[in-house]
C-alpha cells in the first residue's frame, strides 16, 4: 500500500513536470521563493504581532511590506513533527512521523522535490530536523527519504550553520545558479534552548520584557525571557541580511519571502500544549506586485495549506498527497474567509502524550486522552528557570489560577474556550450548560476528522523519556511505541478531513 501510494504521487509528479516543459520558454519568470522558519518562537513574541518589548525592526517591516496572518495554526506544538506536517502539507499522524524526532518515511512528499522536479533549485541551511537523511527507520529500504530527494544543496550541521543556524543562508542565496527559479528552506535554531545570543549585536532588556499572565512576573523569569527575546532578535537581524541581498541581486520584486514558527515559544504552558500560545504562528508573506502591501488577512489558515500555496504560485497543480488548501486567493482578496476548522495533535514530545484539538474562529474544543499527567511542558520548558521560579511560588503560595494551569492533575479530559471572549483560553467551558451544544457540535466535527485522516491513538505510546518534574534524562537512547495513526494506515491517506 504505501508502495502504491508513493508511485501514484511520483507519477502524478512526472505527468504534470512533462507538461510544464514541454512548452518552450527561454525566461524562466515563476517567482523564487525563501520560507524561513524560526525554532519555538511564539505567535505574539514579534513587534509586528502587539509586543512592544521586544526588538525585531527587520520582520515588522516585512509585515509592512507584506501580509500579516493573524489567525494562523499549526498542526502540532512540537519541532519536528510539525517541520514534517509543514513540509508535507499533511496532518502529523499521515505524515508517519507524528513524534519528535521521528524521521520521515520515504513514502512522504516533499513540496520542495515537486518544485525540484519542476524545474527549480531548491536548497536547505540551518536545523534539518526531519530524521535521518536517508530516511530509513524499521527496516526501511526503500530508498533516499524524502528530505534528500528534495533539495539540491543543503547543509545540516550545526558547525557549519552557526549558534544561531543563519551562518549559511547568504552563501547559498549568491552561490545559486542564476538560470533558474530558486526554493530556499532557511531555518535557524533561533530561539530554541539553550540560549546562545546574549552577546550578540542587539539585545533586548529583563526590565522590557513582556511576561504572560500564565508565568511568574519575578527577576528569574524576566531574566529568562530577555535570553529568550535575544533569540529572536538574532533571527530578526538575519532576516535583514536576506532582504537585503534580494535587493542587491535585483530579485526582490520577484521573491516570494515567507515567515512563520514551528511551535510556541519554549516556556511552561507554551511549547507541546495545545492552546494558541502553543498552536498559533505567526506567519508574514511578502510578494511585491502580488501582495499589497501592509495588508492583514483575518481568515482561518492551517499550516498545511502553505504548500499546496507555493505550488499553485509557481504554477504547479498539488497533486493528490497534500491535505492543505492553497489559499493564494487571500493574495488578491486578503478581506475573504476561507477555513472553518483547524485542527491540531499533540503527540510524544519528551513525555507521553495524547491530545486533540479543533479550532474555529470562535472557539477551541480539545480532547485529552491521557489526563492522569499534569503539563508542565516539555524537558526543556521543565528544567527551565521560568519553571523553576514558577514552581517555587506555587509551593510559596504565592501563584494565582492562571499560573497554576500546569499543576492541575488529573487533567480534564475535554476542553472548550470561547476564543472571542476568552482569546488565551484561560476559562474553560465544558461544564457550563450554556455551551453544550457548541462542545457536542465541535466534538462531532473533530471525530468526524480523526476518522476521515485514519487518526489513532494506541494504547502503547512512547513513554516519558524525562522527569515530569526536573526535565532531567531518565530513559537512555530512544523507546519507541507505536505510532499515532500508523493502525489506521494514516502514512497513505490523503483525506482532508473537515474544512
């Protein structure tokens, strides 16, 4: 079955490459496009998104310059599997790698090896982050995975990319071969744990910062947010070198420049949890002459449409693997709706997980089949000094009911939050009789998904591989279980599900 279902994809692939050369066109005018991803950087931790303490000049232009997505969501709140959704343009459990650091299968799709295929140079610098290289895990032998066959060029070490992972990102963007159209993947380790940039350039203050309700406003915590700012601002600066290389090559105009985060910035209740300050990501498209400029679409998107997008404005039909809807439509008519429901996972991320979750403009409903565990986050939000100051006031006494969110154990098993009133979903709604229906009817729509993407949740999952409470190592190596979705043949589904 997944033989058959990576050759209908290759096939597909080959039928609409051979149409697009077959006609002769001696300038190649399909639009370059750079998507850079930054690593755990929170939705609203950008100027351009409402927060005023922190330094980002480079990317509140490319705001201004471009479209602000102001309700964008990932499919997951976790590194890699969510590198792996984007990157597919499927769900974490059809991607075969719904787990962090679980290596995409060979029979995945990548958007970049359709563009490859299409014609254009495609080139990857900085965290690589989607398994082993070859993609072989289980015995698989199917050949090069899926990462490889998608770029030309790519460089995945960290000596080579530097603290930040932006080292490289000019080097590849002047040593490209100008006859083509170009695809770069740029993504940092900006601002992902340990903090590396308190010495750079440009720093941001523990006295500016903005502390979250859900954290403890003390010197601590303060401390470790600016590091955590410091992050961005690197990120943000090297932004800045690549806009302004598009503009010293000539290419600007005919760029594509894209922005967006794998997951919420790494803090307790942020990072692995499956509200919007774990779920939502910032997202800014440039396009000159395409996009206008300043503009802000309030329309629903998911991750996974980005994919089936850059393939429509490069002139490539999708193709059947991609889950997403292309929403180049916003471009021209950034004032439209467009998705009803978003839907997100929260699998084995350091500690044993099963929560799902759907999105409307208006409200959030989650599941949580594992409620016997409280959610500090994961190891590194865990063993972080926010946490441990956190922690520290709660046993002082000294923490209120927002704060005290990650100790609750059990857990309830539903969730429902009226995202209007309510949009950091504080106050939850499930027992309140007043919104019975809108759970059972949003209950409804996410089982309807779960069954239509082949989603599982088996009753052997990865275990913890960390204390709950210290973050510190406990399991040796990799433990693996089963996967999510891997019962219902998820890796070969192409169902959307609810849209």
């Amino acid at each position: 079955m997944k033989t058959f279902f990576f050759l209908i994809a290759v096939i597909f692939t080959f039928i609409t490459f051979s149409s697009c050369t077959s006609e002769k066109n001696p300038v190649d005018k399909r639009p370059n496009i750079i998507f850079i991803i930054g690593d755990d950087v929170g939705w609203n931790d950008l100027g351009c998104y409402g927060n005023k303490g922190i330094k980002t000049p480079n990317l509140d232009q490319l705001s201004r310059d471009g479209l602000l997505f102001g309700n964008a969501y990932l499919t997951t709140s976790s590194c890699s599997p969510s590198r792996c959704s984007i990157i597919t343009g499927r769900y974490p459990h059809n991607t075969g790698a719904a787990e962090l650091h679980s290596p995409l299968p060979a029979n995945q799709i990548l958007f970049p090896e359709i563009l490859r295929a299409h014609g254009y140079y495609t080139a990857q610098a900085g965290k690589w982050h989607f398994g082993h290289t070859a993609g072989k895990r289980n015995n698989d032998t199917t050949g090069l995975g899926p990462a490889v066959r998608a770029f030309d060029r790519f460089s995945v070490s960290w000596k080579d990319n530097g603290d930040g992972g932006e080292n490289r990102w000019l080097q590849f963007l002047r040593e490209r071969p100008e006859d083509k159209p170009f695809f770069m993947w740029f993504a940092s380790y900006d601002s992902h744990r340990p903090w590396g940039a308190d010495t750079f350039k440009i720093t941001n203050t523990p006295g500016k910062v903005w502390v979250p309700a859900f954290l403890y406003d003390g010197k601590r915590t303060r401390r470790d947010l600016a590091s955590y700012y410091n992050e961005i601002t690197r990120l943000d600066y090297y932004v800045g070198r690549v806009m302004e290389e598009l503009k010293k090559q000539g290419i600007a105009k005919n760029t594509i420049l894209i922005f967006t985060s794998d997951n919420g910035r790494p803090f307790p209740r942020c990072k692995t949890r499956m509200y919007d300050s774990g779920i939502k990501t910032p997202l800014l498209i440039r396009w000159p002459g395409h996009i206008a400029a300043g503009s802000t679409i309030d329309a629903m998107v998911s991750i996974i449409d980005l994919a089936p997008t850059l393939l429509e404005v490069a002139g490539i039909q999708p193709g059947p693997t991609f889950q997403g809807h292309s929403f180049a439509s916003l471009f021209t008519h950034p004032d439209k709706e467009f998705r009803q429901y978003t839907f997100s996972e929260h699998n084995w991320h350091d500690y044993e997980a099963c929560e799902r979750q759907v999105r409307t403009k208006d409200f959030l409903y989650l599941i949580n089949k594992r409620p016997q565990f409280d959610a500090w986050g994961p190891a590194d939000a865990v063993a972080s000094p926010s946490m441990k100051e956190l922690y520290q006031a709660w046993l002082d006494g000294n923490t209120d009911k927002l704060q005290e969110d990650v100790f609750k154990k059990p857990r309830p098993a539903e969730e429902l939050y009226d995202c209007v009133n309510d949009p950091f979903q504080f106050y939850d709604l499930a027992d309140d009789p007043r919104f019975e229906k809108q759970k059972e009817d949003m209950k409804k729509v996410l089982e309807r998904w779960m069954q239509e993407t082949g989603e599982t949740c088996p009753e052997h999952i990865t275990p913890d591989h960390f204390d709950r409470k210290t973050g510190k190592r406990i399991l040796k190596g990799f433990h693996w279980g089963e996967m999510p979705g891997r019962s219902g043949g998820a890796d070969t589904i192409t169902r959307p599900g609810p849209f």
